[in-house]
C-alpha cells in the first residue's frame, strides 16, 4: 500500500501458496490513513514482478458493497 506519492505505507509479504486454505483469510493489523487519505494497493504474485495494474481508493470507499448481492459462493484457487 503506497500513497498517491509512492510512500509505502504498508507490505505484506507471503511466504507460500494458499491453494489449500480457502476461503482464504489473512489477519493483520489495520493500517493508519485518515478516512480521506488515497492510497494504492498493487499485489506481487509473479515470479516476474508486480501485476500490471494498481487499484486505489481511500478507507471507507464503497464499504456497503460487502454485504450485497450477488456474493461470491467459492473461488477456484
């Protein structure tokens, strides 16, 4: 997690695959931005480098959309 200027603010990193534990869940401890700040999160999962898009938003953005239909029933991975 960067901000709009490319501070980072926040890297976790996973030491293996999760094929075998989903739903998958990680626990971790919230990260301090205020409920205006944007950020950008941009995941690392290749062996050559990061994915090439970034998403971004503040804290709070969209936050009903969690509960709304259609949810997800089971991911492939």
């Amino acid at each position: 997690m960067v901000t709009t200027e490319g501070q980072l603010l926040y890297r976790r990193v996973l030491l293996h695959s999760h094929t075998n534990e989903q739903p998958f869940a990680l626990s971790g401890s919230p990260v301090p931005i205020a409920s205006d700040q944007q950020v950008w999160v941009r995941a690392h999962m290749k062996s050559d480098g990061y994915a090439s898009d970034a998403r971004n938003g503040c804290n709070g953005f969209a936050a009903g959309v969690v509960d709304e239909e259609p949810l997800p029933t089971g991911c492939a991975f």
